[in-house]
C-alpha cells in the first residue's frame, strides 16, 4: 500500500469503525441552533475531470452564511507563511537524510526528473516539506490539469460574500504533519524513486470510493494506507477532531455554516457532533 496517496484526502483516516451512509454531505441540526450547517468531505486535489459537484452541494451551501475549511485557505498571507515553515534553517539538506549514496541520487533524479523541481531548493526543504511534494507530485501525475475542493469553495464563498474561518492554524497543522516519522519518509521517497513502489492503482480505488461518496470504503482504505506508512491516525485524525468540535459548536450557534474538512475526518466528526447531541443526515 501507498500512504502518500492518503495525503491527498487529509492525511490518513478515523479510527472510527461504525459503518456510515454514503454521502459526502452531512446536514447538521440542533434544538439551539435555528438553521442547519453542513460537514462536506474535501479532496485535496483531484483532477479536473474527476471533480464533481452537486445540486444538493449548492443548495446547502447556499443555505450557509459561513465557510470554514481546516485552514483559512482566503488568507492573503497563508502562503508565504508556508514558504518559511517548510524549509529547514538548521542548515541540514536532503542529503544528510541518506547513508546510501545511490539511494540519494534516486531521490534526486526523481525529484528533478518526475517532479520537474529544482534540486537546490527542495534540498533545503524539511522531510515533510518534501513529502507534500512528493504527495502532489503523483497525484497530478495522471491528470492534465487539477482542482482543489477547498480553493473551489473559497471562490463560492466569494462569490457569495460569505466569511471563510479555520479550523486549525498553519502552524498547528505543521506540528501534526511534522510528527510523521522522518525515517519513514525518507524510505518511502526512495522506494518511489527506484520504481519499487506503484500508486496506480491504489489511487484509483480511492478515486473511485470518493466520487461514489463511499466513505467506508475510503476510510478503510486511508487506513490501511496511514498504517503501513508509519501514520498515527490518532494524532493525524482523532486528536483534531476532538480539538474542532468546541470550534464548530461555537460557530454554528453563530451562524449556519458549511464545514469543508478532509474525507477521512468525517466519520469521526460525525460520532463525535452525535454525542454532542447534535443531528447528523445525509444528504444524497
């Protein structure tokens, strides 16, 4: 299996084992609360021809008032705080991750060659920093063109006027991302290079799970995927879903709101909302 893959959908998956209707979108009500909000399941890039969107997904967007994703994606400054955040200023370079020189000059020719990046910069990049790298490198790989889920509802949020919020800040989800064991990073980079290790298929079945808005089928899959790579699906999943629910308690008593979070948060979000006393129903 191929845990990179899962970081396209959010970084692996629940632990969450309850079986769950297939739907991306989740209407969300509440006795306290006086108009419903929405929990949607995002993709992080997909290819164009794959991207979907619905009229019952319009509908509850334009129900809303608010959009909240993981991150401010409307932040102006966003990206160039990632920029600083993804390079390493300790003065360590990708070659000092390797003891095997054959084994770095694989990465690096894949790097230059596959990923079309340039060798100087990504070697002063952190593990992560190249695993996301790597992560979108292969995902747009058999795609023309692609979109992101969460840069798409941005525009519509836009185009409505409506207040886009985070879940979590860029700095937070570093931390998380950076807990992901360099070692298993660097292998996995290396098996790819070499040609050891194939996405193809692992990423069509989780294509093919998303579009039919299976989230059982996703779920287990991410999971196998998070497990085998090295993932703590605690830490990467279950721990910040616990950390978002009082935040989107409180904006939904604000507001009606729609929530774009990763596919494999969902389920988990999902129980959670539930012991809250919230109703969750899906919406197909």
């Amino acid at each position: 299996m191929f845990s990179l893959i899962g970081l396209i959908f959010c970084f692996g998956a629940s632990a969450q084992k309850s079986k769950t209707a297939n739907s991306l979108l989740w209407k969300i009500t509440k006795k306290d609360n006086k108009e419903a909000s929405y929990l949607f399941g995002t993709i992080h890039v997909i290819c164009s021809q794959d991207y979907f969107w619905t009229s019952k997904m319009q509908q509850a967007m334009d129900a809303t008032s608010q959009l909240c994703l993981e991150m401010n994606m409307s932040d102006p400054n966003l990206m160039s705080n990632a920029g600083m955040m993804l390079f390493d200023l300790s003065g360590t370079t990708l070659r000092d991750y390797f003891s095997n020189e054959a084994d770095y000059q694989a990465v690096a020719h894949f790097i230059e060659d596959s990923l079309g990046q340039n060798l100087e910069i990504a070697s002063r990049m952190k593990p992560v920093a190249l695993y996301l790298m790597y992560t979108m490198g292969l995902a747009q790989g058999p795609c023309q063109e692609t979109v992101s889920y969460e840069m798409k509802l941005v525009e519509k949020a836009a185009e409505q006027k409506d207040e886009v919020k985070g879940l979590e800040t860029l700095a937070e989800q570093m931390e998380v991302l950076e807990s992901i064991p360099t070692d298993s990073i660097i292998q996995q980079m290396i098996r790819i290079a070499k040609g050891e290790e194939e996405n193809t298929d692992e990423l069509k079945e989780l294509m093919s799970a998303y579009k039919k808005q299976d989230l059982n089928t996703l779920n287990k899959l991410m999971s196998d995927m998070g497990s085998e790579g090295g993932m703590d699906g605690k830490k990467l999943i279950d721990d910040r879903n616990k950390k978002w629910i009082p935040a989107m308690q409180k904006m939904m008593q604000e507001k009606p709101t729609f929530f774009g979070v990763g596919a494999g948060h969902v389920p988990g979000l999902l129980t959670l909302l539930k012991a809250e006393g919230y109703t969750v129903q899906p919406v197909q």
